[in-house]
C-alpha cells in the first residue's frame, strides 16, 4: 500500500487510535523530546505523538515508527511477515533453474512487477513545491533539541539524496544534522557511508555536492533509508517494493538532484568538499550515550520548499527502547532471508535485541552440519555490509529460540569458557565509544552451539575443582554490590559485581583477588560495571556493559586451579588514570531536572493520558560529571 504522504498516514494512525494529538503548546526545545521518551519507553512502544503547537506553522509528529502495529501500518501490511513472504517469492522466482524457452517466459510477469517498483517522474510541480523559499531560513522550522548537552539544535528524521558524481547512481541516507544557523548544518556521515563516499569522489574532482534533504512523505521511503543495503542497491527501488509502487520523483528548485514529489519538506544546498570540516556534537546517541564532538562537513542551504500544512517529521534516540528498535525490528525480519540467500543459506533466525542498540549484540541461529561452522558463520557475518559493526554475536543451535533471552542464558549456562569465545577484530560503529580508537576495536563471537564429537576432543569441557577462598567482600572495597545469576547445579555460574574504581584501581589486580572471594568462588564467569547501574535488571545491565565492553581489552581468562578457568570481562566506564585509556568517555543521556518537572507538572493539562514517570528519574545516578563527558582522557 502506497501512502500519498505523511499526512495521509497521520490519518490513518488516527483512525487506529494510535496517536496522541497534543494541542497545547510545547516547546522543541527539550519538551517534545522529554514527552516523547516517556511514551516510547512503554513495553508496546506506546503511542505517536503530533504536536499542533510548536512555536512554528509546523506540527511535529514523533514516535510515529515505535510499535509493531506502526511498522507494519508504514509498509501497508498486518504483519511485517507479509513482506518477508513476498521477498521469498520473488528471489525463489528469479533464481529458479529454467531449462526451456516457454519455462523462461515464465519469470516475465515477476520482472515487470519489479519494474513497477522502479522511480517515476513526475510532470510540473509537486506538491512538496507548493511554498518554495528561495531565501532559505532554517528557523522557520520546529527543528528539536533532544537533550540537555546536545550542541545544538540536530534534524534527526533527514532523508538526504547525494548522487554519485561519476556513475550518477543514487543513495538516500539518514544522517543527522546539527543547525549552525539559518542557513547552514552540519553533515554527520560517517566514513563508512554512501553519502561519505559521494564526498569523496566530489572532492577529488574539485566538485560541489549537490545535496537534497527530504523530510516526510510515505513512510516507508523514511524506512528505507536506514535499511543496510550493498552500496549501489537504490533506497528508492526498496520504498517501491514496500509500497508496491515507484516512487515519484521531481526536480528540485536550486540543485540538480530529484527528491520525492510528496515529500512534506525539502531542504535543498550543496556541500562543498574545498571547506575546512567544522565541529558537530555533542549529540545525544542511539548507543544511550552521547557522542561527542568532531569534525565533518558543513551543508550550506540554497532553497526551501514544503507542502502547504506540511507536518515536521522527527525521531528522537537514546537508552533504548526508542523508536529506532522497532525500525530495527523491521529490519531484522526483512533482511533475514537476503541474508540466508546470499550469505548464509545454513542460518535459521537472526535476533538484533534493542539492548544491543543495533552494533553492540546479534544472536543468530542456524541448523548445524559440521564441526567449526559456528566459526564459518561468524567470519562470513562479520564480513558482510553493515554487520562488519556487530561487536558481539551469538551463535547457537536452530532450536534454540533466539528472541527468548532466557533460553539464550540457559545456553551461555553452559559454554566451554577456553574453547567457545572467538576474540576477533575488525571495523566497529564510529558512535563506539569503548575502543581506544575511533572506528576499530574488538569483535566476540560466543560458539553456543552442541558440540560435535570432532569439537569435544579437541576442547573438552574444564573439570570442576574445590577452590580455596579466603577473601571477603568487605575486604575489597572497590566492590559495591554483587549479584548472582545462578544457585543451581549450572556448568557456569555468573556473577554481576558494581565498581568503584579508587585511585590505585588496576583490573589486573582485582582479578588476582576475585576468586578468592568467599561469595563469589562457585562463580566462573564474572561481568563487572560500574557503581550505581542496577544489577536488579538484566537487560539495563547489557545494555550498559555491552556498550563499554571492549573484548580485545577487556576480556581476561584465568585458570584459578589447573582445569578450572574462570572469564572476568570489564563493562566499566574507562578513564586515564586507571585504565589508560585516552579517548574522551562519554556520559549516558538524562533529561535535566528542570524539564522533567516542567513535564511532570503540566501533564495533565497537555492531555496525555495515564501520567508516565521520565526515565530519566532511573538513570541520571548514572552521569559522572555534569556535561556529555564522564571523563576527559585526551
């Protein structure tokens, strides 16, 4: 089902009952972020929220993505199922064997249909022409302000069209831009992406790049943009195969590079590679960190236009969950059986958990035939697109269900602690703050899998021997609470330990000390974080520890007594003085109090419904210093 606009979808979640139209007014400024994190905290995602009043002759809707049934509602379908059955159909139609001629006219009907998905033009002026700015002032727009140490004022929904200079091919890619003033941004493209890449060629060629930036229009184009296709794949031809139909594309007013004939606004101007990069940051992150400053290139404003009663689309991110793990949701279904196509045909289900924050943690599961496939299945993940960012995956049987944590733990319970921990390296997200450098770190890969004969001889499982403890927990006062996973007969038994790094703090002398500490000697696997962080809730845990994990760093594997190895693994934040680490570290994302009482106080009069408590209330013991840096290392 084709949207012919945003607009046309806010009515549709309308009449589901599944947004909340805010008629007071509510300031872009930290307000609209702060509401709307509490709505997409809810276990369901809660409800997307349209805010008639900003300050501007825009409404701005958020959360508009953040549940299954709004993911599905976007790509016109119950259930993102259907889309997974439909991508099936078609790649089983065309890679069908087709021995004689009548046989290969068969597959005919299945090219046209893709042929449909194709962009068309559009004739005459659009309607995301329909007020055109030719002296072009971003203030006119209800641009947000997330969070409280954010640099600026950040565009966070932006679909931005580059076209390579050379090949004239397409990319749409979603990278957010920070407002410098009122007619210049910031262009946060990371080195690994398209639009980077189109900067490059730009440059070499002594070009400017002509940029569109597409806010709005059917939701399903705003899918596609973040969704990890191979470089030279169109975004468009995928919002065409969601929607069933192409896409139709007009020339924008001041650049040569056509944009979406129902986008809501278009933000049109160039880049020009000959500049000096400036600074961009801090920004609140979907890591539920901030990112910190650096340098990237400045998008210089040429013209404006937008749609009359044009709605602002934005999305905001942090400590997850936020709108941005349903869109992952959506991905990981969609994208599971290309996968197993052209990658991975042994591979069953694949689980991106939202605590994973996309990069950080995958479990895959997959029907195994031979001895060292989980490895096989590691390098060839770890090599493909966007998963060469995965910093930990999980591997495990086919009848293991992945999306059941706990079924997951009752594996790890079990794993050979010298044999089923593969410690790699390779490309890590730009927005990883835990390796010591920017871009590359630490890969683990977790071999859950049921051993064959082969893997048994060559790993048997380590004997279990008495310990001698002598040590209490009083005795090591870095140490503020402890919790244990497991009181049962397991293989391994996992303690979660809260740190608090003294002055003389050195990990290589607290691990000389914990297996000999009497609470904790049946524990094997030990996982230790900061002070504060609630060891009550496990996946508030990962999502802390995973973050801060480097496994090249940060993993240390001891053999107490001979056989009996046990693994600590060091989720704390890291500084200079006691880790030597000399990057900045940054702190997690929290609203200031003075927004979240301003909120709480005038919840009712906004109309929101049942008062919802700002998770910021749980997290803000996490922040070390007051601004986006916990510690200043470099």
């Amino acid at each position: 089902m084709a949207y012919k606009n945003l607009s046309a979808f806010i009515d549709v979640l309308k009449e589901r009952n599944e947004v909340i139209t805010v008629n007071s007014f509510v300031d872009p400024i930290l307000e609209i972020s702060e509401i709307t994190d509490r709505f997409s905290k809810l276990h369901d995602g809660g409800k997307a929220l349209l805010f008639l009043n900003t300050g501007t002759q825009f409404p701005v809707i958020t959360n508009m993505l953040g549940s299954d049934k709004r993911m599905s509602l976007a790509m016109g379908v119950e259930k993102i199922s259907e889309i997974e059955e439909r991508l099936k159909e078609l790649f089983n139609s065309i890679k069908e064997p087709r021995k004689g001629f009548f046989e290969k006219l068969a597959i005919l009907p299945q090219l046209a249909k893709i042929s449909a998905y194709f962009p068309t033009e559009f004739k005459g002026k659009a309607d995301c022409q329909q007020v055109i700015h030719k002296n072009p002032d971003l203030s006119i727009l209800p641009v947000l302000k997330t969070w409280p140490y954010d640099g600026g004022r950040f565009v966070t929904l932006p679909l931005v069209f580059t076209t390579d200079p050379v090949s004239g091919e397409r990319n749409v890619g979603m990278y957010r831009m920070q407002i410098f003033d009122n007619n210049t941004t910031g262009m946060h493209w990371h080195r690994h992406k398209t639009g980077a890449n189109h900067y490059e060629k730009y440059k070499k060629l002594g070009l400017k790049m002509p940029v569109a930036v597409v806010l709005g229009g059917d939701p399903a184009i705003t899918y596609s943009a973040t969704a990890p296709l191979p470089e030279n794949v169109d975004e468009l031809l995928l919002a065409g195969f969601l929607r069933q139909k192409g896409v139709p594309l007009v020339s924008s007013i001041s650049q040569k590079i056509s944009v979406p004939a129902d986008a809501e606004i278009v933000i049109e101007g160039y880049v020009d590679p000959s500049e000096e990069k400036v600074i961009e940051g801090p920004f609140g992150d979907h890591t539920g960190f901030y990112s910190l400053e650096d340098f990237y290139p400045k998008f210089h404003v040429t013209c404006i236009t937008h749609r009359r009663n044009a709605v602002y689309p934005a999305t905001i991110v942090g400590i997850p969950p936020q709108e941005d793990a349903w869109i992952a949701k959506a991905t990981e279904r969609i994208f599971l059986m290309p996968i197993q196509q052209t990658i991975a045909p042994e591979l069953v289900d694949m689980y991106i958990p939202e605590i994973g924050v996309a990069h950080n943690l995958t479990i895959v599961s997959f029907e195994k035939s031979y001895p060292g496939q989980a490895r096989k299945i590691m390098n060839a993940l770890w090599g493909a697109g966007q998963m060469m960012f995965n910093k930990v995956l999980i591997v495990t049987d086919h009848t293991v269900d992945i999306h059941n944590l706990k079924k997951v733990y009752e594996k790890l319970k079990m794993i050979n602690i010298l044999s089923d921990l593969v410690i790699s390296s390779g490309p890590l997200d730009v927005l990883d703050h835990s390796s010591d450098y920017t871009g590359i770190g630490g890969k683990l890969g977790i071999d859950l899998t049921t051993k064959t004969e082969e893997e048994l001889i060559v790993q048997p499982l380590p004997s279990k021997t008495e310990r001698s403890a002598n040590l209490t927990l009083s005795d090591i006062p870095e140490i503020t609470d402890v919790r244990i996973l497991e009181s049962d007969n397991s293989f391994n038994k996992i303690a979660l330990l809260n740190i608090k790094k003294q002055n003389d703090y050195k990990l290589s002398e607290l691990s000389a000390k914990i297996h000999k500490i009497n609470e904790i000697e049946h524990c094997n696997i030990i996982l230790l974080t900061d002070e504060n962080l609630d060891l009550k809730s496990f996946k508030e845990f990962l999502w802390y520890f995973l973050n801060n994990l480097e496994p090249e760093r940060d993993i240390l594997r001891i053999n107490r007594i001979d056989n009996d190895p046990i693994l600590i693994m060091d989720g704390t934040s890291k500084n200079l003085e006691n880790d030597r680490f000399k990057r900045d570290w940054p702190n997690p994302v929290c609203m200031n109090e003075k927004t979240i009482k301003k909120i709480d106080a005038n919840w009712e009069s906004l109309q929101l419904g049942a008062f919802i408590n700002s998770p910021s209330d749980h997290y803000n013991k996490l922040i070390k210093n007051p601004g986006a840096r916990a510690y200043y290392n470099s």
